[in-house]
C-alpha cells in the first residue's frame, strides 16, 4: 500500500499534467478567437517559437504575439482552428515539463479561396511561473500539408520528402 507521500506526489504529479493539457488548449481557443490577452498569459517572457518548419522564428513575446494575431486577423476573411491531441507529456521537475502534441490545423483563407490543413507534431517546453504552467518554447515539424484551392481541381499537396518515398517512413514493406 502506497504511503501518504506517495499518493500526494502522485496526485501533484496528475495535477500538472492536467494544468499542462488545459494550457495548450487554451492556446489553441485564444489563437482562433484572437484573444490576445488570453494568448500572452499563456507565454512565458522569454519564450521562444520556431513555426513552419523553422520559418517562423521568434524569441520575443511581443513580436510573436502580433505576428500570431495579424496572421489569423478576422477582418483578413480568414477562419483558423486548431484541434491538439496525443499529448506526451514528461514533468522534467516540479517547475519545468517537455511535451509533443499532434495537432490538425485548419486555415480557410474565403478571400482567396484556398484551405491550408496541416498535421503536425508540435514539441513544447514549459516552466511553472508563480505556481501558473506557461509555455517557454514552441515549434512544430509538419508531417502533411495540403493546400485545397477552391478555385482549382485537382488540389495541391506538400509533403515532406520521407513521406512519399517509396516504402520510407510508410509503415509498408518493401
């Protein structure tokens, strides 16, 4: 039988796991709302992003912060959403965790007539700050990216090289 200690780190344990999920939620519903207060209390300071595959490189919270709001701006005719699963989630100590996240993004851009939906892996790192979870470093390698142009047939799609060579990376035999 587990001792009293046990069971409380257990349940500490479970506890931040739980804070952390609800953290990246919470990023996801403030990027598709444009909720810019609700983003940057999910940020760290000093946070730093790497998005696109390294194409979207930040090390300051504000920079991010307008490049995420304008890029999703509502009167821009864009719908964004994310939806996050899958979380991996290792509580390195009391105060720090790293994370992978598989995320589905979808980006409807009805001015232009295109949908952008990616799969990705995101890999997080957080720091527990005056006893709040917050995110201290975000980035994602895309796994598939697709680009449906409304306007043309047959759609485009982007993929990473590994991903359509022949029996690599496929689960498949050769």
């Amino acid at each position: 039988m587990a001792d009293l200690d046990t069971l409380e780190r257990q349940v500490a344990e479970l506890r931040a796991l739980e804070e952390i999920k609800t953290l990246k939620y919470r990023y996801f519903r403030a990027m598709t709302y444009n909720d810019y207060d609700t983003l940057k209390e999910t940020l760290t300071e000093d946070v730093v992003t790497s998005y696109s595959d390294g194409e979207y490189v930040f090390a300051d919270r504000e920079k991010l912060l307008t490049f995420l709001i304008d890029s999703h701006d509502p009167d821009a005719q864009i719908i964004a959403y994310w939806m996050a699963g899958m979380p991996e989630i290792t509580l390195e100590s009391e105060t720090t965790a790293t994370a992978i996240w598989a995320m589905y993004h979808h980006f409807f851009n009805k001015a232009q007539g295109f949908v952008d939906e990616m799969f990705v892996y995101y890999h997080d790192e957080y720091r527990k700050e005056d006893g709040v979870w917050r995110i201290s470093k975000t980035g994602y390698t895309r796994v598939l990216n697709q680009i449906l142009d409304r306007r043309e047939i047959p759609y485009t799609m982007k993929a990473p090289p590994w991903a359509v060579e022949s029996g690599k990376g496929t689960g498949s035999k050769s």
